[in-house]
C-alpha cells in the first residue's frame, strides 16, 4: 500500500526546524571553542607568554569568529530562499502587507505572495554576506621595556576580512 504524501507544511516545518537547529549547534560550537581559546590565551598570560604569541592566539580566534558568522548568515539566508520558493511552489493565496510610519517616512510593502518577500531577502542577505569584508589589522609598538609589542591596529571603520 503507497504512503500517504506529506503535506507541504510538515515537510516545510521539519526543513526550518533542521536547518534552525544546524546553525544552533555551529553557534554553539564556536562559542565552546572561542572560551577554549581565549582560556588558552589567559593560561599563556599565566605562564609568561610574549604578547606576540597572545596576540596571534586572538587573531586566529577573530578570524574564526568571521569565518563562522559568515557561514551562518549564508546558511540562514539559502533558508529563506528555499523557504520563500516552498511559498511560491505551494501557490499560497494569502496576502502580506506590512507598513511602516517614522517621522516623515512612511512606507508600505503589500504582496499576494510572502514567499518572494521571503526569496528577496535570502537573496539580499546572500550578497550581503558576499560582499561583505573582515579585516583584523595588527600594529607593532615599542614597549616601555624597548622590546616590540604586537597590539591590535586602531579600528578606522568596522570592516573584517575573513574570505
């Protein structure tokens, strides 16, 4: 005897509750690492580390941590383009109209289908994690003591690099 078909609403549901808790758990993840790492750092602090292996243990900490929130911003973005395309397949008839009223501003969004809404912004969450950059600049300084010193750089702006 065939199986009776899943609706689409279930089969939707389990997708965004999988992918939801992937990402939860690569957040997780990083947060457990970032304290093993910066734990390292204090027991370097602790046993007489130079500031240029402390600060090399940071750099590859922050960049990790770009590396992550990348992965996570595209891994949430392709949810909602595939989410938004479910919509659109399952031919939905419902409207969605948002509006939005700031002191001389008002604007408006209404729409027959919430999931090209929903595709739109995947697709703009896409190209802005694409495009954005991370950079994690290092300077060395002359300490009082007249050895070098690595310090981080001054931040001119809040741009990283972690491509």
């Amino acid at each position: 005897m065939p199986s009776k078909p899943v609706p689409l609403t279930a089969a939707l549901y389990v997708t965004v509750t999988i992918v939801l808790a992937c990402v939860t758990l690569i957040l997780a993840g990083n947060l457990w690492m970032q304290y093993g790492t910066y734990h390292s750092g204090l027991q370097l602090v602790h046993d007489g580390a130079t500031a240029d292996q402390l600060s090399g243990t940071l750099v590859l900490s922050r960049a990790w941590d770009f590396a992550v929130i990348k992965t996570c911003s595209l891994f949430l973005a392709f949810t909602l383009i595939f989410v938004g395309a479910l919509y659109v397949l399952r031919q939905n008839e419902q409207a969605y109209e948002a509006h939005l009223e700031s002191v001389g501003v008002k604007a408006a969004l209404q729409t027959s289908s919430p999931g090209l809404v929903l595709a739109t912004l995947g697709v703009v969450l896409v190209i802005a994690t694409l495009f954005s950059t991370s950079t994690i600049q290092l300077e060395q300084r002359q300490s009082a003591g007249g050895t070098e010193q690595l310090t981080p750089a001054p931040q001119r702006g809040a741009t990283t690099d972690a491509r």
